[in-house]
C-alpha cells in the first residue's frame, strides 16, 4: 500500500460489498444451495455475487403496485448478460441466443451499448439451463458484470481487413487475459468437461492479477483507432486508441468513466485523460500495471468513488503516469495529435474488399422483438439463417452483418422489405442517431423511463420541429433513466437524463467524436416540457449554424448569455414546495 495521504481511506472499514466479496469463496457464496430452493429470489449477499456471473436480481416494476395492493410478493426476475469480446459472434451463436429468449426470456434480445447481448424476464429456476446452453455455444456471461475487467469493446466497423483482424485481436487478448479466475462460474454454469473458449486462458487464483476482492469497483477497457471513435473509447478507465496507420503505436487513455449521482456533486462524469503513446508490444504489461493500481488504491469504502477516475484526480496524471512506467517498467512518448478523425455508426451497406457488404441494421435502442407492423425479431432471425453473416453489436446497440454477398444487396433489401424493417436510409436523422439505456420495467436503478420513451420523444421533437419550420436534423441523442450513464449521455449532443418518473435533466454541447462532454442546460424539466426546452434552441441553430456545423459544437460556441437565454424556467414545482389539496 502506498503511504501518500490520499490512501488514507483504505484504513476505513470496507464497504458492505467488499465484505460480501472477501467472504465468497471466490465468487460461490451460497449461489450453488440457493439454486436448489424454490424461493423465487436470491438473498441480499448472494445477488452481489450473481454480478460477477452476469446476473442480476431483478424485479418487473411495472407490476410492483398491484401486486403489493394484493398481498403479494413483488415478481422476481433475473437478467442476464453474454460478453462479447469487441460484440461479435456467429451465424449460428446468434441464432441459439435468439432461440434460448423465446425458450428462457421474454422474447426478446437487447443489445447492449457496451456490445454485449442481455436477456430480460428470466427466472430463478430457468437461470442453470440458460447459462449451461449459453456457455454450450462457446459465449459466457462471466465477467459480464461485477467488480472486474468487464466485456472490453472494441470498432467493430473497420473497412480494412488488417485494421478489423488488429482490434479484434487486442479486444480479445485483454479479455481472456482479465478473466477472473473461473473455477466457481465453471462448478455451476458448464457442463460436462468443454470448456468455453472465452474461459479457457482464465488465470489460477495463483496466477490471477485479482486478489480474493477483486476491484474496488468495475473496470471498463475499450478499444479503437485515430481513425474511428464509434465506441467512445474515452468513456472508459482505460482507453487504447490503435494509429491507423502504422497498426504498431498505441494512445492509451485512463480514468473515463460515465457514471454519477443527480444528487452528490462530488461524482461526475469524466474523459480520459492521456498516459502516451507506446509500442503495442508494450500493451499488456501496461495494462497489468493500471489495473493493478486501482486494485491496490481504489477507494473499497465508498462505492461511489470506486472507479479509477476518482483515483487519478486524487493523485493527478503525472504522479499516475509516473507509477505505471515504474511498475510496467515503460516511459511513455509524448502522443500526436488528440483528436480522432471522425466517428461512424456504421449503419447502412459498408463495401468490403472482395465484394463482400457489411450491412448495419438499425435497431430501436438495441431491443430485437416482433412489434406491431415490424418483425425486427423474426425477421433478423430469417436474414442470419439464409445468409449466415458474421454479426457485431455496436456501441449504440446497432446490429451488423457482414459477408453479404454484393450480387444479393437487391435481395437482402427486399426481405426486408418483407420484415417491415426500414434500412437505415430510410429512416429520419434522430431515429437514426438517437439511442436509450433500458430503464424501467427491469432496471433497479431507473429513475424513470427510456428506453420505452424514446420513440414517442423522437416523434414529438421531429413534428414540433416541422412545425417550427426546421428541417430534418441529424443530432445525437441519447436519453437513460437515471444519472449512471449506461447510454453515455454526458457523451450525447443532446443528453436527457431521468431525475423522477416525471422529470429529466438536460445536456447540451457534446461534440460528435467522443472528445468533449456536454453540459447542464435545464434542470428538473417536467416531461411534458421536455420538447418545447429544447425548440428555441434546435431552431436557433437551424438558423445560426455555420457550413457542416453539429450541433454539439454549435452549442459549445455560444456565449454563457445566449445560452441563458435560451434556458427554460423550471417547469416543475420543487417539491419541497408542493402543498395537498383535498
């Protein structure tokens, strides 16, 4: 340990997660003993180290009210999430997966925006034959979640076959190599003898950089190039960023990280701030050594401090820098240029070497599901059986499919044609960009609602915006129900996040690159206000903006007066203020 003042806090008692993780057995628990109940829930101790596994304990709260109305218990559920390393899979794994949400789940797959795959509605008793068939198509959902290296993420979009085969094969190689020992998850989860691929590097507790309590907190890596930013590498504790060009540097970034509370100014999104650049052979030594660190000095008393962010800005850059160059034995380079070229979300046909198509299919906040005149489920599920395509998530919980035959683009648009399924192109510009965490009825932390709100807030801008005269606007959007940040909102354009079931905060003025956080605009804006807070300003800039102008850097030019001005009285009576009435 080390004995600067700013370690003092690891002297307090542990927090109580980090007292369940020490007494665990390596992630066991009770999880094994609890499974052979039939007690619809997991205790308290035990859903803490479901995490680790990629389960949690949920409960659908949209019934909540009427079942305590009647005396009953709320309904318990479980989600479920699948890590893909840099979100690819097979034809054939994709497949299984869609087959295992009808069988196990609701019904329905969500991609994640962190490239993953989750199932929603799961039971108690349906959680080993889900986890036994995911594991049996060579995916797991260790290290899904928890307090370790959690799915790494990586472009998924690149137009080079060497670019492409370079990120995947860095998303992989971090992600086997960060594995938490795996002997309990395997004990449980894993039939017979075989092994899933993604597990079979997983470290001895001998050998693992984990000790028995793991993180502080989780730990995010994601993976990209100068040339493309898609998956908001910044975000992350740490950031690789591949020179596009030469394939052999490598600009690391630490202490991203979205998350923050609505009501404790001491937390706070951040970007991550730059280490320098390196030879890639030098990588994963470095990696050792910025994990290790938030291992041995992240603050394991308060959750909410936990990740590396806090740890840097406690300490500062240079002092960090100069800790992993000792322990990494490295000295990093000064870095180019801190910028990226450009982002892209990788929707619509992408032409590959060899015409071959890569085609991005827009998917609503990364729900697949059969709803009203679309079949997005079913229809997806045709388009990988007839072309067998390899598949990637993207970070907006997009769906790619590659190795589409150019001579069979005029086919693959008439299926789906015959789904319902609109190609990208045909979509409008905020359908397109905008994107939502899950929120309500599953998560336990929704403030209020997104992913199910979005559609209906995308209509209403898009008509009161015609009606003001403004035309189609291509604006990043990005709304979550609660201030942790699933859907990076402090990374949006435009961010909307829930304070109440009946207000949202307001972000404005990211750039499009993934290199500049927005900023609090309107606070507590009722939900009904939501569209006319922000028409003054969409149709300023409509009116205002310079040649190719976002609307992010549009924002981010504008006096603190204009934008003042432009600010909405709240809308919303404190509630501190409200008074009953009879």
């Amino acid at each position: 340990m080390s004995d600067l003042p700013d370690d003092n806090h690891l002297s307090a008692p542990l927090s109580g997660v980090e007292k369940v993780k020490m007494d665990s057995n390596w992630l066991r628990g009770a999880i094994a003993m609890e499974l052979q109940t039939e007690v619809p829930k997991f205790g308290n101790d035990t859903q803490q180290i479901l995490k680790f596994h990629g389960i949690y304990a949920q409960d659908d709260r949209d019934g909540r009210a009427q079942r305590r109305r009647s005396g009953l218990d709320v309904e318990h559920i479980c989600m479920i999430r699948v890590a893909l390393p840099g979100g690819t899979l097979t034809a054939a794994q994709y497949l299984a997966l869609s087959d295992l949400a009808d069988k196990l789940g609701n019904g329905t797959i969500r991609l994640t925006t962190r490239q993953g795959i989750q199932f929603h509605f799961v039971t108690k008793a349906d959680l080993a034959e889900l986890l036994r068939a995911i594991n049996s198509i060579d995916v797991t959902t260790w290290g899904g979640c928890g307090d370790v290296v959690r799915n790494v993420t990586a472009c998924p979009g690149a137009v080079l076959p060497l670019v492409g085969e370079a990120l995947s094969d860095i998303a992989n190689a971090l992600s086997q190599r960060y594995k938490a020992p795996a002997a309990s998850y395997l004990e449980l989860w894993v039939d017979n003898e075989r092994v899933p691929t993604p597990l079979l590097d997983a470290r001895s507790q001998q050998d693992s950089l984990y000790g028995a309590n793991l993180l502080p907190r989780k730990f995010k890596i994601g993976v990209s190039t100068s040339g493309d930013n898609c998956v908001d590498v910044l975000s992350c504790d740490l950031g690789v960023v591949l020179d596009a060009q030469s394939l052999n540097r490598i600009r690391l970034y630490v202490g991203g990280g979205m998350g923050r509370s609505g009501t404790d100014d001491t937390t706070y999104a951040k970007l991550g701030e730059l280490l320098g650049e390196v030879d890639q052979s030098e990588l994963l030594g470095i990696c050792d050594a910025v994990i290790a660190l938030q291992r041995d000095h992240g603050n394991r008393v308060d959750r909410a401090h936990a990740r590396l962010k806090y740890l840097i800005d406690a300490w500062g850059i240079d002092r960090f820098r100069e800790q992993v160059e000792a322990r990494a034995n490295v000295h990093f380079a000064p870095a180019g240029v801190d910028t990226f070229l450009a982002t892209s979300d990788h929707l619509g046909v992408t032409r590959l070497p060899h015409h071959v198509l890569r085609i991005g299919l827009k998917t609503p906040s990364g729900r697949i599901a059969d709803t009203g005149q679309i079949s997005l489920k079913s229809g997806i599920y045709f388009l990988v059986s007839k072309y067998q395509p390899k598949l990637a998530v993207t970070a907006k919980g997009d769906l790619l499919l590659e190795g589409i035959d150019e001579a069979s683009l005029g086919e693959f648009l008439l299926d789906l044609k015959l789904f319902g399924i609109k190609p990208s192109s045909e979509l409008p510009s905020l359908a397109r960009t905008s994107f939502a965490c899950v929120a309500l009825p599953t998560c336990g932390l929704a403030l209020g609602e997104s992913e199910r709100y979005l559609p209906s807030f995308i209509e209403e801008l898009t008509a009161a915006l015609e009606s003001n005269g403004v035309g189609d606007l291509e604006i990043d959007i990005r709304i979550t129900g609660c201030p942790n940040g699933c859907a990076r909102p402090y990374l949006g354009e435009i961010g909307i996040v829930a304070r109440t079931k009946k207000s949202y905060d307001i972000f404005l003025g990211a750039d499009s690159c993934g290199t500049r956080l927005n900023h609090l605009f309107a606070r507590d804006v009722a939900k009904e206000s939501l569209i006319a807070a922000l028409v003054p300003i969409l149709k300023l800039y409509s009116e205002g903006r310079h040649d190719q102008e976002r609307f992010g850097d549009f924002v981010a030019r504008l006096e603190p007066q204009q934008l003042a001005a432009l600010t909405p009285v709240a809308t919303r009576r404190p509630r501190s203020l409200a008074v009953a009435t009879p």
